[in-house]
C-alpha cells in the first residue's frame, strides 16, 4: 500500500510556537504508532519564528529536541543595509522549499495567529491540497474574538455582555478615552476583563478593578492588536467540549479546568502543575448535554470544520451557561484537553489524528477546489 505523504507544518510566528512544536511531536508520534504506520509517511515543515520555511533535517531536529531553532538567513545579502528594518524585512519573505510539491495532506498544527486565522488555510486552499481542519472562514472567525461574538449572538448562544473598542479609540485625544472609559463602567462594571482581539494563551489579557487598572490595561491591549474588547468578567467555573466531523460533527464528553489564580492566565496555562483538568468535568447531567449542544452549535455558526475546542463559562450559582470562545486549532499536545476529551470519549490519540486527517480527505474530495 502506499503511504499518504502527510505534511506537519509546525511552529509559526505566533506566541504560540513552542506550544505548536510540543503538539507537533505528539501528532508525529501517534502517525508512526499502531496502525498509522502503515498508513502514513510523515513530511515534516518548520516555520521559523520569523516566518521562514524549512524542510528537510532541521524540522526533524526540532521535532526531536522540542526547542525551537533559527537558522541564519542565507538569503540576506552583506552588501545590503544592516539595518535591522532591511534584515527583518529580508527575513520574513515567505518560499516555499521544494518539498511541498511532495505533500499528499497537510496538517497545519498552528496556533494562535498567522495559522490559526485563515492565513494558512488560504495558502493551502490555492495549493488544492486537502487540509486537517477549518477553512479560511471558520479559521478566520475563531481567531477574531469580536467578530466571533457578532456570529455567536446571531446564532442565539448566550454570552457575557462585552464592548468592543479600537485603537483609535484607545488612542484618541484625552476628550474621548474618559468618556469610553465612562461607558465601559456604567455597562460593564467592575472587575471587567481587557483583551487583544486576535490573539490567544491569554496574551495581552488582564482582569481589571478600577479606572486606573482599566486604562492602563486598554492602553496595553492596544500595544497587541488594532482590536480590543472589554468584557463583564464573571465569577464562573471554565468548562470545555471538543468537537469532531464536518458535516455532522460530534461533541466529546465535557472537561473542566481548575486553577489556583486570579485567571486563567499564561503562567497558569503553561506552568506544569498549575492547572488541573477534571474529565468528565463533575457537573449536572443536563449542564453536560447543554454544553455539548452549544459546542455543535457554535462550530456550524463559525463554520468550523475537522476539529474545535468550544470553552464556556458555568456559573454554578445561577446555573447559567455562557460560551466564552472556539479555538479551531487547539493545544494538541499529549497532556492537552482537546486529545484528552476524546481518548474519555473512547478515540484514542492515534484513532484521533487518523479520523482527522479522513476528515480532511472527505471534505477536500467534496469540493476540491474550494475548501
Ligand atoms: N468575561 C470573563 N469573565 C471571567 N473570566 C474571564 C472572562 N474572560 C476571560 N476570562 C479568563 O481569562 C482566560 C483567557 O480568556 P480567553 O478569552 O479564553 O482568551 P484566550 O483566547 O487567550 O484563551 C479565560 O480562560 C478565563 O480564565
Ligand atoms: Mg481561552
């Protein structure tokens, strides 16, 4: 039988590129375990933090020791302006190295942004390759936390009361930012939380209790992204549902993340010990099965494809349920929620990234032209 080339292309520009290198070995393990062997021959891509492709050795050395590498630039010049504006600039231009002619699949294991918002599925669209998970739309609206909302309040899915803001706002002359600042409390209230739109692992993102928290945390989310939204923060337990198809997607059982911390912040997302994952997530019956409602729910309304970890906020006291986000590629990691979802949901890590990537052949064999 001839094996299916299948292209990892792992790492990216995002803040997210150790935690993509980390998935990526854990999806390279389980395509070279039980019957994936046979099935699958895998291709390895690694995209430097400054943008640049690599194929070949480098890629399998960085799957092999799970930290990341920047070779130098040959392509820059001497000749040229050492400026370091001149260098990044020659840096960052994408090529594509010879070897994705050789790719029978791709599974773009990025996250965060330039890979989880539609940029590399566009790439991989005009490639008319099959690709593991969401297209552009559905990859472009779960990254975007604003437009996200706007999608999910049409779909009916109940959400905590947010305001969304630029940086022209953020930055306007002293006349302005009070009067934003005003509105943000009399709808919002205390304590509120301030996040960069586009991003992800919790960057840019602080929980706030008074003006002057207030400002300082618009000021910098507005460094993040041209986009910030401020949201009514409440006193909630985090709950999360994988999901899993096209067409007919399935939801997992339900997991609940617990922590000691203000937030679920970075640290607390990345610091090994400082979070716990209870699977079943001990809450009522019907607290599961709505969830798993929403969970579908929300990843036909963005459009969603493959996979998807749909996260929501419960609030016991009141027994409300509000979605908080998706995230079209989540952490893949062995220890991660999303792989851990299903293996309680009976699909085994190794039955999981084979069902993605028929997933991706299925819906590629559908419209091939059009992801
Ligand atoms: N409105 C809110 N109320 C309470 N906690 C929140 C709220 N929004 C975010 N948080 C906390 O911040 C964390 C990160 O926010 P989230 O919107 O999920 O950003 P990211 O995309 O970076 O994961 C959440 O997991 C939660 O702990
Ligand atoms: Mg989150």
């Amino acid at each position: 039988m001839t094996k299916l080339r299948v292209g990892l292309l792992f790492g990216g520009r995002s803040g997210e590129h150790e935690v993509s290198i980390s998935s990526a070995r854990a999806i390279a393990s389980a395509l070279s375990a039980d019957q994936n062997t046979a099935k699958y021959e895998i291709l390895p891509f690694y995209i430097q933090k400054d943008g640049r492709w690599l194929a070949g050795d480098t890629p399998q050395q960085v799957l092999k020791s799970g930290t990341p590498q920047q070779l130098p630039d040959s392509t820059t010049p001497s000749t040229h302006s050492e400026s370091s504006v001149a260098k990044t600039q020659t840096l960052s231009r994408w090529q594509s190295p010879s070897q994705v002619a050789e790719v029978d699949v791709w599974f773009p294991i990025l996250h965060g942004p330039n890979g989880e918002d539609g940029t590399i599925q566009g790439l991989l669209t005009l490639m008319q390759v099959p690709f593991v998970g969401s297209g552009v739309l559905g990859s472009a609206l779960g990254m975007d936390k604003i437009v996200m909302k706007t999608v999910f309040a049409q779909a009916g899915l109940p959400q905590v009361k947010y305001k969304a803001l630029n940086r022209g706002q953020i930055w306007s002359n002293p006349c302005v930012f009070p009067k934003l600042c005003d509105e943000i409390e009399a709808t919002l209230g205390y304590p509120c939380f301030v996040k960069p739109a586009n991003l992800g692992s919790s960057v840019g993102i602080a929980k706030v209790r008074s003006r002057q928290e207030l400002e300082a945390a618009l000021d910098n989310a507005a460094s993040y992204d041209r986009k910030i939204i401020v949201e009514a923060g409440v006193v909630a337990r985090e709950l999360e549902c994988a999901v899993l198809g096209n067409d007919s997607p399935k939801a997992s059982v339900v997991g609940e993340i617990t922590y000691n911390a203000e937030f679920y912040d970075y640290e607390t997302k990345y610091t090994e010990g400082k979070a716990d994952l209870l699977i079943p997530a001990p809450v009522p019956e019907a607290v599961t099965r709505q969830i798993q409602e929403m969970a579908l729910q929300a990843f036909a309304a963005v459009d969603a494809a493959g996979l998807a970890r749909v996260d929501f906020f419960y609030v016991e006291a009141t027994g409300e349920v509000f979605i908080n986000e998706i995230n079209t590629f989540p952490g893949f990691t062995a220890t991660s929620m999303y792989p851990l979802l299903w293996a309680h949901s009976g699909v085994s890590f190794a039955e999981l990234v084979d069902k993605l990537i028929q997933l991706a052949l299925e819906r590629h064999s559908a419209f091939p032209t059009r992801e």
